[in-house]
C-alpha cells in the first residue's frame, strides 16, 4: 500500500504558531513599523551625507551607523505607540484606524503606554552610544510629536500638520549628528527643509482620500475645514516652495540640486494639470499622494547612493 506523504500538523504546533504571528503583528501595529521604515529612509540620507562631507570612511563609523538605526527605529517607535494611546478615541471613530490594537483591546493602554516610555529610553540610550547630539534629536523628534502636534493642535487647528511636520524632519538630523557636531551646512538644512514642507502636500492628499473619516471625528484637517479649492492653493504654495528648497542641494551636488528641482517641479505641473483636468477629488488626491512617495524615496536614495559612493571611493 502506497503511504500517505501528506501529514498532518500538530494542533497545538499550529496554534502557537498562529498566536506568534498574531502577536508579531499587533507589536507591529502598535509601533507602526511602516512608519519606522519609511524614516528609516531620510535617517540614513542624513547619516550618509554627513560621513561624506566631513570626509569620514565607512568602515570607521559602522557603530555609528548601527547605533544610529537601532536607536532610531525605537525613538521612531516610541513616538507611535505614544500617539496610539493618545488617540485611542477617535482612532475608534475612523474606518482606516479603528482596528488598531489600542481601539480593539489587543493592547492595553497601561501596556502600549510602557511600552513606548521603554522604546524611548531605549532608544535615546542608543543614540546617545553614536553621539549626545544625536540622542538630543531623538528625544525632540518624540517630545514635538507627542506634546505639540498629537497632544495640542492635531484637534485644534488647521496648521496641526505644520506642527507635526517639525518633528516629521528629524531623522536627517539624527543621521547627521551621529557622525557629526556641525548641524549648520547648508545640505543638511536642505534634507530638513525638503522633508518639512514635502509633509504638507503629502498629508493634505491623504486629508482628501480619508475625509469622511477625519470629519466623523472631529479632526479640523486643511480640506476638511477650509474646502477643496483652499488646499489646492496651499498645496501648490508649499509646492513652489519645494522647488526653492532644492536649490540648496546646490553645494553638495549640482546633480542632486537638479533631481528634487525636476521632481518638485514635475509634482507641481502634476498638481495644476490634474486638478484642472479632473473632476474627481480623490483621484487627484491619490496621485499627488503616490507622487509623494515617489518623490521622497527618488530623492533621498539619490543623496544616499551619491553620498555612499563619495565616502566609499574617496571622492571628496
């Protein structure tokens, strides 16, 4: 008789297995990973210029570069599991957030609140190993996320994503400060410039797409309170100002200068052709958003291979 190859799993085996991804994925929720990674991003642009223009080797700086991750991955964490207990309620209200463990119980308020006190001292700990500038950075990336924008303005005003997008910039500052002390050069005033006013055209798209949801819970984004026509001129005002800030790309590399220039003025043509040419809102909505990503990951890949390259054949 010819035996059975197919065997079946252990009942228990299977269960365990499925509670270890379960609770890999409410950790994962809880500290908003997508997050971590996608400022992971800017983090290494800022570590990666600051080793080239100071004329540093890559080999002498791996712990900087490990320390610099690590402890920024935590900080970044912190901050959303703080902003997770914070906006329990009305992350309750809104269909795209309301099955966050901190709405559905998954995760206690007293748990996800520890959690994130510890990812925070952690991580500034770490920080603090590559250097205290950029352990100070990491501590006021969490503080001006936490206490200005979630705590104060995310449900008072309009400008709510101003305030937040002071924070949003920070880890360029962190990579940098990790290898370096002189937070003045006029490239790294640039990667914090690009990626405070790219944060307004972004969350003003991602404003329009979840309207519904932020009026359901009362949160006054730009669109919601201020209309359609009001957030478009914005939106092409911090556009044109994209634009300007590319030109201080310019003493680092006339190339780099010339990539956000092309990309911050394509984003802007985009935004007048496709508001004009169409009726649907969210679909133009959607593509200055997808543009957004587009934007961000070209731009600051460009600085990290350029930077890499420069660092690793000693092009200074």
């Amino acid at each position: 008789m010819e035996q059975n190859l197919k065997t079946d799993q252990n009942p228990q085996t299977v269960e365990k297995t499925i509670e270890k991804h379960s609770r890999s994925n409410v950790l994962a929720q809880t500290v908003k990973t997508g997050i971590i990674k996608s400022n992971l991003i800017p983090m290494w642009a800022g570590l990666s210029l600051g080793m080239y223009k100071n004329k540093m080797t890559l080999l002498d700086n791996i712990p900087e570069i490990i320390f610099a991750t690590i402890g920024s991955a935590l900080v970044i964490g912190a901050a959303g599991a703080f902003n997770n207990v914070y906006d329990r309620d009305i992350d309750a209200i809104m269909p795209r957030t309301k099955n966050r463990p901190t709405v559905t119980g998954e995760m206690s308020a007293k748990s996800t609140m520890s959690l994130a006190i510890i990812m925070l001292v952690v991580g500034v700990a770490v920080l603090a190993l590559a250097s205290p500038l950029a352990a100070l950075f990491g501590f006021l990336g969490v503080f001006l996320y936490v206490v200005p924008y979630t705590m104060w303005t995310k449900r008072r005003t309009i400008y709510n994503t101003e305030i937040g997008s002071i924070s949003g910039a920070v880890p360029p500052l962190i990579g940098w400060a990790a290898v370096s002390t002189d937070i003045t050069h006029p490239a790294l005033i640039g990667l914090f410039c690009v990626m405070v006013i790219w944060q307004m055209p972004h969350f003003y798209a991602i404003a329009i797409r979840k309207h519904a949801d932020y009026e359901a819970a009362n949160v006054p984004m730009l669109p919601v309170i201020k209309g359609m026509r009001r957030t478009y001129y914005q939106t092409n005002f911090y556009l044109i100002l994209l634009i300007l800030s590319s030109f201080l790309f310019g003493s680092l590399s006339i190339g780099i200068m010339l990539v956000a220039l092309i990309l911050s003025v394509a984003w802007l043509a985009m935004s007048i052709y496709g508001y004009h040419s169409n009726t649907d809102q969210v679909k133009w909505a959607t593509k200055m958003f997808v543009f957004s990503l587009f934007h961000m990951t070209i731009l600051f890949s460009t600085v990290i291979i350029y930077s890499l390259a420069g660092v690793i054949f000693k092009l200074y």
